[in-house]
C-alpha cells in the first residue's frame, strides 16, 4: 500500500505503525508529507527489543516509542508472529515476524 508519512523519516525495512495495523517500509520514506510503499503482510527481518529471546510463534508487538519489535503486549501494538527462534545476547539485534494479515 502507498503511506503519506505524517512524521519523521523513514528508511526501508523501518516498522511503521498505521492505525491499528503495523506495516514494513519496502522504500525509504521522506519526512512529513513523503509517499513510499509499505508491507502489511509477509515475513521481515526486523529490529527487535535489546536482551529479549523469542520463541518460535510468539506475539510480538510492535513499540512506537522505541521503534523495535517486542514480546511486550503492554502500551504496543500487535504485530504478529516471531516466524523463527532468536536468543537475548548482545549480538541479536533482529528477528523474524510474520505480520498479521
């Protein structure tokens, strides 16, 4: 779908939140009034909370606040599913999730 960004910047593969629905940016979008393509549904790799394992089909949420992606429910959005294990070292910055169709 085309987004019209009403905030800062973002840059492809960046989490965005529309309404109630958590999309990925598949381009770089401009800041305030920029159009770019974003994915409301498929498997990324993405971003996620610091020191945080996932599990295979756990739910994870997307963070508006911090721009990551979560396990945490509370005061975030649901985004979908992690599509495959990660652990909680320093080095695992990313995951997988399957967004929510």
């Amino acid at each position: 779908m085309n987004y019209q960004n009403a905030g800062s910047a973002l840059l492809s593969g960046a989490g965005v939140k529309i309404g109630v629905r958590i999309g990925i940016c598949l381009v770089d979008i401009a800041a305030t009034s920029g159009v770019g393509s974003v994915a409301l549904e498929g498997v990324f790799k993405v971003t996620k909370a610091a020191s945080q394992a996932w599990t295979q089909g756990a739910l994870v949420y997307w963070d508006d606040t911090n721009k990551n992606f979560t396990t945490t429910s509370s005061g975030n959005t649901l985004a979908g599913f992690a599509f495959e294990p990660v652990g909680s070292g320093a080095g695992e910055t990313t995951g997988y999730v399957k967004l929510n169709a």
